[in-house]
C-alpha cells in the first residue's frame, strides 16, 4: 500500500504539521518535523522520582547538619577531666588518624611475612628447616571492627536457629506455648552483665582444649549476643505461627498433608514476615549487647577498643571514643537496612 506526506497547515495555531495518508484516505499521526528529539527517548529513571527522592533527603540533611552545627557550638563549653569534648572537627581527625594507624599496621604486618618467606628461602637453600609465624602485631580499629562483626554473626546465627523452631512449635502448639511462657517472660528482661559470669565459667569448664579453634572469650560474646537476642524473633515466630489463616489449615488436612509439608508449605511462609521483624528486632539487640560483653569478657573489638581508650585517659581517648560511638551507630543502622532488604527479598518471593 503507497503511502502519501501531505502537510496541513493550521490557521488557529499557525504551526506547521506533518501528516502521513494512506490509499484509502486514513491519517498516520507523525511527529512534527521540529520536535525535539529528546522527547522521543524513554529514560530509564523518572526524573519526578528523582525530584521526590532529593526532597526526601533534605530533611534527614538538614537535621544532621544542625546537629552537628550545635555539637560544635556546646562541645567547647564542656569540661571534662580529659579536657573539653571534641567536636566533630576533632572527632573526625581522629577517625582519619585511626585509618592511618591501621595502614601502617598493614605495611608492617607485610613486610613481618615479607622477610620471613626471604628467611625461609634461605634456609630451604641451605638445607635447613623453615619456620612460620603469625604475625602478633595490636589489633587496630578496624581489625576490631571486623572482630565484632564476626562475634555478632554468629550470636546472631545461634539465636536464630534456636528461637526460630521452638517460636514455630509455641505457635502451633498451645500446651508448649502455656509451658514455655513463663521461662521466656522471666529470662527476656535479664542484663547481658547478669549473664557474662555464668557463660564465662560455663565456657570455661567446657573449653578445656589448650589450643581452641575459637578463642574463648570469642565464643563467650557470642554466646551472651545469642542469650540476649533470641527471644525477639522467638516471640514474633510464635505469633506469626499462630496468625496462619485457618482455612490454609483445613486446606492442609483436606490434602492430607503430613507434619513436614505442613510447616513448609503452610506455616512458614505464612510467618515469613513475623521471623524476619523479630531477626530485624534481634539483630539490633545483639549488637547493643556485643559492646557490653566485649568490655567485660575483654574479646578484641569495638567494646574492648572504647575500654581500653577509656583506661588510657590520653587527650586523644575521648576523641576516639566519640568516633567510635559513631561508627557502632552507624554499623548498626546498615546492619537493621541488610535486614530490611533481606525481608523485602523474601516477601516479594513469597508473593510470586
């Protein structure tokens, strides 16, 4: 079919058009001739969705600044035996300062194994025998950083796999529920401090081995991260077994399905979205309480870096500890956001 470009002129608007006509006389929409060329792209963002996303961060700026604004007017008129309080100007240098103390710490710790391989290969040279050594260089702040992470981890890992299953059997049972009760009532309140004694003996007796593949003061943070932030995600597991729709159940006994296929198919993935707000809720507890164990059980990390900053009593100790204030702030707050897009992921899998 031959295709005609006529051009209609508009006496109303005095513009120019283009217009494509076909054999039988129907009108093909064509864009005029003048039309910008970025109006035809499609962008891959909506630039209002931009516009909407900066005005929701002004705010948040906006209150950060003003607090750090008046954190550098008050901090000066406040002394302490250390002196006056560093404001952020201060608290910030020596953030800088811990960075470049860990990079020096890096080069040292590489020329340690640098010379000790160029010792080895001499000796292997000469026939003699090689000898390894770890280096034992303090850890810095950001060896101890790594350190309480990792003890969080796994107080976190250990809570989960207990609270979750016996959370699933108090909401499917009632009689365990009523039984389990009281002793979740009475244990949940209890200070990280109340248990760091008992956990330390018990460790302690049951850690006999001279050379652990843990340390224990390791093990005993994370067994006190573990006793303080299971029952978060018990109790929210509990309801969450226990909010399951009703008719999903009679589904299940139409079907005849067994005990297993039942927790799987019905009851987890209704209480999907319970576990993962009581994980969220545990999680933020754990690392609260990690700073308390890691203080007292003297396990390298962020507590034992803000103790021992405070025994040192430097002019710079207080500096460091503010910054280290900070950072466990701010460890947290992305740790509570990798929850969230944890939960996000799984709902939206579980909605498909």
């Amino acid at each position: 079919m031959a295709t005609v470009i006529v051009d209609k002129f508009h006496s109303d608007s005095g513009s120019q058009s283009t217009a494509k006509k076909t054999a039988g006389g129907a009108d093909l929409p064509v864009e005029p001739a003048n039309a910008s060329p970025m109006a035809s792209k499609s962008w891959p963002i909506d630039p209002r969705k931009i516009t909407t996303w900066l005005k929701g961060l002004a705010a948040p700026t906006l209150g950060i600044l003003a607090f750090l604004a008046l954190w550098a007017v008050l901090a000066p008129q406040v002394d302490t035996s250390l002196g006056s309080l560093p404001g952020p100007v201060e608290v910030s240098a020596q953030g800088v300062a811990l960075f470049e103390e860990w990079s020096v710490a890096q080069d040292q710790k590489a020329e340690f194994y640098s010379a000790q391989d160029t010792r080895n290969d001499a000796a292997i040279a000469s026939g003699g025998e090689t000898r390894d050594f770890e280096y034992s260089g303090p850890p810095t702040f950001l060896d101890q950083i790594w350190t309480s992470l990792a003890t969080v981890a796994l107080g976190f890992f250990l809570a989960t796999i207990v609270a979750v299953p016996i959370g699933l059997i108090c909401g499917l049972s009632k009689t365990f529920n009523a039984a389990i009760n009281p002793i979740v009532q009475i244990m949940k309140p209890v200070s990280p401090l109340a248990w760091l004694p008992i956990v330390t003996m018990v460790i302690s007796a049951t850690m006999t081995d001279p050379e652990p593949s843990l340390p224990k003061s390791f093990v005993i943070s994370a067994i006190v991260v573990m006793l303080c932030s299971l029952w978060s995600t018990l109790i929210n597991t509990a309801i969450g077994a226990a909010s399951i729709d009703k008719d999903l159940l009679n589904v299940g006994k139409v079907l005849r399905l067994g005990w297993f296929a039942k927790l799987t198919r019905l009851v987890l993935p209704s209480a999907l979205p319970y576990i993962f707000t009581g994980m969220r809720l545990s999680l933020g507890v754990g690392w609260m309480v990690l700073i308390a164990a890691e203080m007292l059980a003297q396990n390298p990390g962020l507590g034992k870096f803000v103790w021992d900053e405070f025994q040192n009593g430097s002019s710079q100790s207080l500096a460091r500890i503010m910054f280290a204030v900070i950072v466990i702030g701010l460890i947290g707050f992305m740790l509570d956001r990798i929850m969230m897009l944890l939960q996000n992921f799984a709902s939206r899998n579980r909605t498909v």
